[in-house]
C-alpha cells in the first residue's frame, strides 16, 4: 500500500504554459431539427393530419411513425457522441403525444429530457418545441409570442421564447422559430419573414436594453439564408467575429459562405436553419461558442442520392410513395464551453 501512493506522488503533473494546473471543461450542445411531419397516427379534428393516418394515401402507419421517432433519436443521440444534445429545438411536431413517445426512445431516455410545447394557430397542426436536460438547463419560464402581421392578423406560427438558468447561475433567452415557407407568393412570404425578423429583433433589443451582458440563443427554420433581408438587415445577425447594432451573430455564415446547407431547394443547397448568438456568447470567457461556429450534422443514413450522385436529405416520403427517410431536413448544431 505505501509503495502505491509513493507511486501516485511520483506521477508526472501536467501544467498549462503558464505553470498553472489545467482547468476542467464543461460542455453543451445546442441543436435545432426541422423533424418534417412528426404526426402520431390518431385522427385529431383540432388538427390537419388527415394526410397522416392509417386510411390516407400515404397509410401513415403505427410502424412508419415508430420508425420516424427512433430515426429522430438517432440523430439526437449520434450529434454529441457520448453526451447527448443539453438543449434541442424542434419544429413541424404535432403535438405532446409524439414528444413524449420522443423524449422516451430508448436511444435519448438517458437525457431525462423534459419539455415545453404549446399549440400554435398552423392550419396543418405542427408546432415548435424546446426540449432541455433539467441537469444543465434549469427551466424559469416558457411562452409562445403572437405575432402581429401589417394586415391587423396575427401570424400561424409565433415564436417560442423559452429562459433558463445554467449550471453557471447565468440566465439563457432562447428563441425558437419557424417562418413562413418560400412557396406561394413570392413576394408575400419574403415580407411575412421581414416582419417576423421585425418582432423578434423588437424582442432581443428589449433584453438587451435590460441587460448588456444578456446571453441570447435563436434557432430555428427561418426559411431564408443568413444573406437574405430578414436576418441579414432586419435581424442584423453578422458573421462571427463582427459587431452590429443588433449584437447578434449568425453561427451558420461560416458553412453557408462554404457552399453547405441544411435543405435541397431547386437541386441548389440551401442553409434555411438557423443558429444565432447574442455577441456575448462569442469571447473567451465565461460560456462561449467553441470555434465560433455553428455546424450541420448529416450522416450516409440521413441521405438519398440520386441515380446522378446528387445527395439530398432523405425525407420520410416523396409524394404519397414512403421513402423511409428522417426528415427533408438536415439539423444545426453548436456547443457552449466553458472553464470550471
């Protein structure tokens, strides 16, 4: 026994280039999924899932959906590798149902993930939701922001604004998103996408008014690119590394200016997901991103190639014909670090 911890004192210690002792790291991750149609296949009246059930054209099944739900949880489960994902945005679910039978897949039940959720106004019944691991995210509160359009209406979707205390004590503001599509009138959606820009730029100002030192976090589908008008002059989110009036950084310039996307958009891709960062998340110290960067998961499974090698995200189905595929989708992600 004394030989042994004589041998523990003789053991090499290994000190940073200052002569001080190595400090521990601690880690989360931030992802955001577009899950495309994440229906149960029970027959909702308050929702528009007829195109998801048993009897509809495309036989939307109690084995397709299970499949779809532990596919999601391989995906949440491969991004961090050993540590699952601390906080995780999703769109297009249809409701609590499908987030419970989610959060309990055996791939992620480690994560004891809770979540918050609220119906929205979507005619086809899909929602935004935040789920977080209670270990690393402390839940304070959680509500869905109406949005008002110019016409005097409000909005399908709102903006899901979820805060939450770190293990550091520090207060977390996320935003979770998912804008009007590009299909349809053109020049409709792209103002309709302004003007949720608009409201949520009113939102951040005003925390940030509150408080200089803020820590922001917006994710989502914005359904535009980090250089269209909606995030690149009316949100104002700059590359990293830049300063704006805004104070916010866009995590996905980075890969965008690459040529990666999140979604195949007219064989072009195109990087529609999101990951936006209040300038206070980007230093040294404290919690800040790793890298500077956000990052756009994708792996050979989450594919389809085509008959020419173009490669696509495989998306559950083509038409009514079952492709077997995750979503249309591919997820973002980034990671807070920080000395403790």
């Amino acid at each position: 026994m004394t030989r042994f911890f004589l041998f523990l004192l003789l053991l090499p210690v290994f000190r940073t280039a200052d002569g001080s002792l190595p400090r521990a790291t601690e880690s989360l991750t931030f992802l955001f999924y577009n899950v495309e149609n994440l229906y149960d296949t029970a027959d909702d009246p308050n929702s528009g899932d007829n195109e998801f059930l048993p009897r509809s054209a495309k036989q939307w099944d109690q084995k397709k959906y299970s499949r779809k739900i532990a596919d999601i949880a391989r995906v949440l489960a491969e991004v961090s590798g050993k540590n699952l994902p601390d906080v995780i945005g999703l769109c297009e679910v249809e409701n609590r149902r499908v987030l419970d039978d989610l959060v309990r897949s055996p791939k992620i039940t480690s994560g004891k993930y809770k979540y918050i959720h609220y119906n929205d106004r979507d005619s086809r019944g899909i929602d935004m939701a935040l789920l977080y691991k209670p270990t690393s995210f402390h839940l304070i509160s959680g509500n869905l922001i109406r949005v008002k359009n110019s016409k005097g209406g409000i909005f399908a979707r709102g903006i899901l604004y979820v805060t939450g205390r770190l293990t550091s004590g520090e207060i977390l503001h996320v935003f979770v998103n998912h804008w009007p599509a590009r299909t349809g009138d053109r020049v409709e959606r792209e103002n309709s996408r302004k003007e949720i820009a608009a409201e949520l730029r009113r939102q951040t100002n005003d925390i940030r008014n509150r408080d200089k030192k803020a820590l922001i976090v917006i994710m989502g589908d914005m359904n535009d690119e980090p250089g269209d008008v909606s995030l690149k002059n009316v949100l104002e989110a700059g590359p990293p590394g830049s300063s704006s009036r805004s104070g916010l950084v866009n995590l996905m310039i980075p890969s965008w200016q690459k040529g990666e996307g999140t979604v195949k958009f007219e064989k072009d891709w195109k990087m529609l997901d999101n990951l936006i960062v209040s300038e206070t998340l980007t230093g040294k110290s404290g919690y800040h991103v790793e890298g500077n960067k956000g990052f756009v998961f994708r792996a050979p499974w989450m594919e389809y190639r085509s008959g020419n090698g173009q490669v696509s995200p495989k998306r559950t189905y083509s038409g009514n014909t079952y492709s077997g595929g995750v979503s249309d989708h591919f997820p973002v992600y980034f990671r807070l670090v920080r000395q403790i």
